[in-house]
C-alpha cells in the first residue's frame, strides 16, 4: 500500500513576519506533506517569503477565511489535511500526533484543543467568546466538540469532500465542526500548545465584529439543521403571547358572554395563527433537512475511509 498523502494547509493574511518560520517547521515536523500557502490579498511579502521557505504558494482573490478554506478543500487532492494558521501561534511539532491521532481511529476530524503557553495568547474576550460559543454548539448540536474555534485541525479527505463550505469568515470554524457532527462523523481531540503571535504581527481577528458574526452564523445553522427546534421555539413564544392577551377576554366572556374588545380578540387570534404557520413550517422544514442530511452522508460515504495504522 502506498503511504498517505499529507497536505499542510496555511491560510494566510499579511504574515510576512511569521510564515518563514511556520513552513520550516511544518517541513521538519512533516517531511513527507506537500505544503500549502494560499495567499489571501496579503499587502505585505507573504507570499515571497512562503515560496523562498519551500511552500507551494496560491492565491485567493476573495477575501475572507472561509473563501480560502473553501478554495484549498476544492484544489487539494490528499488523504489527510493539516489545517493551521500562518501566524506562528500552533506548534508545528504537534502535526504528527494529530496525524497519528486520526490514523488510530480512523478519525475524519482530529481537532487541537489550545493550551496556552503564554498569557498573551489568549484575549480574554477571545477566551470567553470562545467557551460561550462552544457551548451553544455542544448544546444544539451534541457535545463531542471541545474548543471549536481552534484553528488546528487534521481532517480526512471524506470530511473535505463532502464538506459544503458556505461561510466567508471566521465562522468558517463553526461551520466545519456542525458539518462533523450532523453526519455524526469520528471525532477525536488532542491538547496542544498555543502561543502568542510574533512581535509586529496582528491578529486578523476582531472580537465583537467575529464573535457576532459566529452567532449569526450559529442561528442560522439552528435554522437549517434543526428547523423544528428553531420555529418551534417561534411557535411556543406566539402561542403564549396570544394567550396572555386572550386570557382576560375569555374571564370577561365567561361572566358575561360579551365579548368587549373585539380587536384584541382579532390580534390574539392573529397571532394564534401566525404561531401555527411556524409550527408548520417547522414539521415541513424538518423533513426536508432530513433529505439533506441523508444526501450529505451519501456524499460522505462515496469515499473510501481515510488510511489508518
């Protein structure tokens, strides 16, 4: 059997600073990958350096994270992908446990859960953000996730292949681990070191610019994945709001049999129906998801399970 064909995928963004050093040690850690910078509009030499250090250099015109993911996951032919950030905060030593860790399995997804290593890495809006959403996706969507937002991952070439990229951004990271869990993919974790980004680099990420975007994308995702949840939600709030305005009318009816403020009665009986259309609309929503999840499996399983040990 021939051995497994690794890709090292470097999103990058003005890190003219950091990637020399980033695609050395992924070439040290990984001498058999086939590394990969795809430049996304950087203003500075990041792509010069990249090349001059080794890595295969492309670009993305269309800015944004999720652009570049999508665009590396469509190009990229390989059994296993080593997904991290140009900016030298993951420890490129790492790479080969993750590889071993997806191999023993054999896992579709292996995500790295951050341990810092200096108290500069973390924002503490980033550390806080990132728990309480993380929360919210374990909650909806199951709990075989830990530290969603990392940007460290090794993924199985079934996962990039069936993975239908929607995201432009940051979000993309939500997107991805919803994607492993709707289809009730093999996901394992391991703890690896997070350090803080080079003198003179900038993080590109903006932490209540992002963070909105990520519950944005994480609702939206509700209203996709579990529609019955979501417009059942809608559902039960207007049938209690139209029964909070029709209780008194009913205790009026019943001592009198009048009917005295016939407009509430027309808006509350508005709103009872308005509650039943969303209930509806839930029940019918929820079958077609079901379609689309049976699909994406069938995708998923058009490929052969990733080389294991």
């Amino acid at each position: 059997m021939r051995p497994p064909k690794i890709a090292v995928l470097l999103p990058c963004f003005n890190e003219a600073i950091a990637i020399d050093r980033v695609v050395r040690d992924f070439a040290v850690a990984l001498p058999q990958a086939f590394i990969y910078v795809y430049d996304n509009n950087s203003t500075d030499n990041t792509a010069t350096i990249a090349t001059q250090a080794g890595a295969i250099v492309r670009s993305e015109m269309q800015a944004g994270k999720g652009h570049v993911v999508r665009r590396m996951f469509r190009d990229i032919d390989a059994d296993y992908y080593v997904m991290a950030d140009g900016d030298g905060t993951y420890d490129a030593a790492l790479a080969p446990v993750l590889l071993k860790k997806a191999m023993s399995g054999p896992y579709d997804l292996v995500n790295c859960i951050r341990q810092e290593t200096e108290q500069t890495a973390y924002r503490d809006g980033h550390r806080w953000g990132n728990r309480l959403l993380t929360g919210v996706v374990r909650a909806i969507f199951g709990n075989r996730v830990q530290d969603m937002l990392s940007g460290y991952k090794v993924f199985s070439r079934r996962f990039v292949k069936s993975f239908p990229a929607l995201s432009t951004g940051f979000d993309i990271e939500t997107e991805l681990t919803v994607h492993a869990l709707e289809i009730a993919m093999p996901v394992a974790h391991e703890v690896g070191a997070y350090r803080g980004r080079p003198e003179g680099s900038e993080s590109k990420l903006r932490t209540y610019r992002d963070g909105w975007r990520i519950l944005m994308l994480i609702l939206k995702l509700i209203r996709h994945e579990r529609p019955f949840l979501f417009f059942g939600f809608i559902s039960m709030l207007l049938a209690l709001l139209a029964f909070s305005i029709s209780t008194p009318l009913f205790i009026t009816y019943m001592q009198t049999g009048l009917v005295p403020r016939m407009p509430t009665a027309v808006l509350a009986t508005g709103i009872m129906l308005f509650s039943a259309l969303n209930f509806v609309t839930g029940i019918i929503l929820d079958t077609v998801t079901r379609g689309r999840r049976e699909l994406r499996m069938l995708t998923y399983l058009q490929y052969p399970a990733p080389p294991s040990e």
